[in-house]
C-alpha cells in the first residue's frame, strides 16, 4: 500500500483518540526500541496492548485508537500498513485506481492530526489512570482485587 513510517513518542507524550482513513487496509506496528514495554499502551476499539521489541501488532486503525507513553525513554515503532485479508482481487481493482488520490489528500491531513494530537506529560493534568506495577503491590489485597490489568 506504500505506506511505511517510524513513530516516535518521548516520554510523557499521547497521541489522542482517532481514526485511520479506511478499514481496506490494517497496520502493523513493529516494536523497534521498547525500552520500557509496560509504560507505553495503545487502545484499539476496547482493547489495550504494550509493544514489545523486536515483535509485531497489527490492528485495523479505522477501528477508534490512541497512545500513551509514561515511560522515561523515547519509544519507537515501524509501521505500515497492508491489505486487508478479506479484500478480494476485484475488489482491489476498485481500490487501487482511487488509492495514490486518497493517501496524497487524507493521509497528509492524517499525518498533520497526528503530529497535532501528540501531547507532553507536562499538558496532560493526570496520569492516575497508569497502574504502576511496583506500585500496584503494594496496595491492599481489596484494592487489588478491583483493578484491570490492561498488561495482557
């Protein structure tokens, strides 16, 4: 699809909640330097997952989705984007004329949202929600009990 891109959070920095331009294709995400795997969290739909160095996650972005990083080091993912599995050759064939106009247009628009949408820790007012597993164990048994562990 000729889609292929590094991104790189600092830390503190968000990427807030949004949309990819089509569900025709899915991304993949490859975890180049994950120096703190647990402080760094993408939600897609209701589902939230860490990267990890070295391998793969691939979601479909059309799908709601955001980024948070509360680690101390810079984290950093390769990603593209392919063809989604269920297109078939003639649907592909409708896709493919219209597909350099939409990435020109949509996807610069995109690129300039997500650029707009990344936000430092020192704007954001709370970081609460982030379970710090160090932390975490040393809560009461009851406390412990309530929370979700989004470190699946």
């Amino acid at each position: 699809t000729n889609m292929t891109m590094f991104s790189s959070l600092d830390p503190g920095s968000r990427i807030y909640s949004h949309v990819g331009l089509t569900n025709a294709v899915l991304r993949v995400h490859l975890g180049v330097n994950v120096p703190e795997p647990g402080k760094s969290i993408i939600r897609v739909g209701n589902e939230s997952r860490t990267w990890e160095e070295g391998k793969v996650m691939v979601f479909n972005d059309a799908f709601d989705h955001e980024v948070w990083h509360c680690g101390q080091q810079t984290r950093a993912v390769l990603f593209f984007d392919v063809w989604h599995p269920d297109l078939t050759q003639e649907d592909l064939s409708h896709v493919l004329p219209a597909w350099s106009g939409i990435q020109q247009t949509l996807g610069r628009l995109a690129d300039k949202y997500e650029r707009k949408a990344k936000q430092k820790r020192t704007e954001q007012k709370s970081l609460d929600w982030f379970v710090d597993e160090t932390k975490a164990s040393k809560k009461s048994k009851s406390e412990e009990d309530t929370r979700v562990d989004i470190h699946q």
